[in-house]
C-alpha cells in the first residue's frame, strides 16, 4: 500500500467525508473506489464514443459548418419549437 498526504480544500473534504461514511470512516477506502469508478466511467465514455464515433463526427460537422454558414437557430427560436 502507497501512503501519500494530500491537501484538499474543504468542500472536497466534507464530500469525502461524508462517502467515507460508508465506509465505516476509512477515507483510503472510499478515495480508492472514487478514482477506480472514475477509472471505470472514463472507458465506458470513451467506449460509447468509438461505437458512435461516425454518428458524432457528423454532428459535429454539421454544427460546425451551421456555425461556418451562418446558419444556427437562436435559444428563442429553440424554445418556441419545443413550447418551453
């Protein structure tokens, strides 16, 4: 095991404190399964965009050349289209 001192400000302290409870007060514990779900939703995100990889290519050319072309639709016009 690595041991290591870190230096968090308080509100990351308090939300480590507060998922250390559930671990029956171990914050090594907790902060270990934090950066392993991290671990764990990074390759899930990057699986997803590779399975998508086409589809989200042509949705970012298409805005880019809508935002090249002059052609977007403003918040307004959005909203109105969808009675928000």
């Amino acid at each position: 095991m690595i041991r290591r001192q870190i230096d968090l400000d308080e509100e990351s302290d308090r939300i480590l404190s507060g998922i250390a409870q559930n671990y029956h007060g171990d914050l090594g514990g907790a902060l270990a399964d934090l950066l392993q779900a991290h671990q764990s939703v990074e390759a899930f995100a990057e699986e997803c965009e590779e399975a998508h990889r086409d589809s989200l290519l042509a949705q970012k050319e298409r805005g880019e050349r809508g935002f090249r072309e002059g052609r977007f639709t403003s918040w307004d016009e959005v909203k109105r289209r969808n009675n928000l």
